[in-house]
C-alpha cells in the first residue's frame, strides 16, 4: 500500500522498490548528496557539516545495508 502525503491518494497491489528506495531516509539525502557531488568527499563534508572519516564510515555503512538486501 502507497499513500501520498500530500494529496492522500492510496494504491494497493503488489510493488517492487529498488535497494536504493529502500534505504532510510537519512541514507537516500546521504547517497543523493554524494551523487550530486560526483562522490567528492570534501564537498559532502562541508554539506552535510561531517567530517572525513564520518563520510567514509557512512558510506560502508550503507554499502553493508545494501549487501544485505534481496
């Protein structure tokens, strides 16, 4: 089941999401920030205002989560 927040149009059925859509919403803002930067590290530390070794523990974090999906 798919609710729009804003408009509250629900569709029912049976839905396949890609592992990216699955992720939280904390990891999706991280890895949308790290791909509209090219995977500039520099430039997601002075976005999302973390430090070096932050960004790169994030993204091992989420490479884990994504492994583990179907």
């Amino acid at each position: 089941r798919l609710k729009c927040q804003n408009c509250k149009v629900t569709l029912e059925g049976d839905f396949v999401f890609s592992k990216l859509a699955r992720l939280n919403e904390e990891d999706q803002h991280f890895i949308e920030v790290f791909v509209n930067n090219r995977g500039n590290i520099k430039e997601v530390e002075k976005i999302l205002d973390i430090s070096y070794p932050t960004v790169c523990k994030k993204l091992s974090q989420i490479n884990k989560t994504l492994e583990k999906m179907i």
